[in-house]
C-alpha cells in the first residue's frame, strides 16, 4: 500500500494553540483528498481529543500534542500522543440522549461526538504517553 506521510506537528498544550491543531488537520486531510464534510468531521474529532488533553490531562500544567497524519489507501490515520493523565476515551459511557437537557450528566458528548464522527477510534496508554489511534476511510480518488 502507498502511504502518504504528513511531518507530525508537536505543539504545547495550550487552548490558544487549538486553531493551529485545526489548520494543521485540515491541511493534510485536503492533502489526503477527505472531502469538505469528512475534513469538518476529523478536525472536530481532533479538536475534541485536544481540548481534552490540555483541560484534564494536563489540568494546570502545560504539555506537549504530538500530532501524526497518513493515508493508507483508504484509512487516513491520526495518531495523538501526549504526557497527561491516562484516560481511555473509547471506554466512556455514551451520554443519554433521551434524557432532558436539564437532567442530563455534564460532559460525555464529545467522547461521544469522536466515536461518532470516526469510523475508528483506539486508545493505548504504554510508557507514560496516552495514544489515540482515530481512523476514517474513504477510497482513494
């Protein structure tokens, strides 16, 4: 299989850097040929993981996202690494959608949002790094 790799961005975990986590995820997802609502889906994705990382991994410290992005025919892969806390998104309940607004748990939907717009979504903790392997497929034009 060809593979196409994109350079990793290593970027300080800071919310202020999201916007560059964004222009980085929709310029190689363009680059891989994703069409406009699949790119939207994989920067939301992303971007979820992402503010995770930096509100509750790191908490009240700043570290670092290493970002990866690759095609293999039609899995365009992302890899996001990171230092903090260990939490395995792929194991959270998925939040109630039937309940109330007023009723409903705080938190949860973009968890829920993530294993949603991805077709594949992997976590691994292994020597002190979280790992979440997110994946969606599309053939290649």
């Amino acid at each position: 299989m060809n593979i196409q790799m994109r350079d990793e961005l290593k970027i300080e975990g800071k919310l202020e850097n999201l916007s560059l986590i964004g222009d980085f995820i929709g310029d190689s997802m363009r680059e891989f040929g994703l069409d406009n609502r699949k790119i939207f889906n994989v920067q939301m994705a992303v971007d979820e993981a992402c503010t995770n990382i930096i509100e509750y991994g790191y908490a009240n410290e700043v570290g670092t996202i290493d970002i990866a992005c690759w095609r293999k025919g039609e899995e365009i892969v992302v890899v996001i690494k990171d230092e903090g806390k260990p939490f395995d998104p792929t194991a959270a309940q998925p939040p109630d959608l039937n309940t109330s607004l007023e009723e409903r748990k705080t938190g949860g939907l973009g968890i829920y949002f993530m294993k949603t717009l991805m077709d594949e979504v992997k976590y691994e903790f292994s020597g002190g790094t979280n790992v979440l392997t997110m994946v969606v497929r599309q053939p290649p034009k």
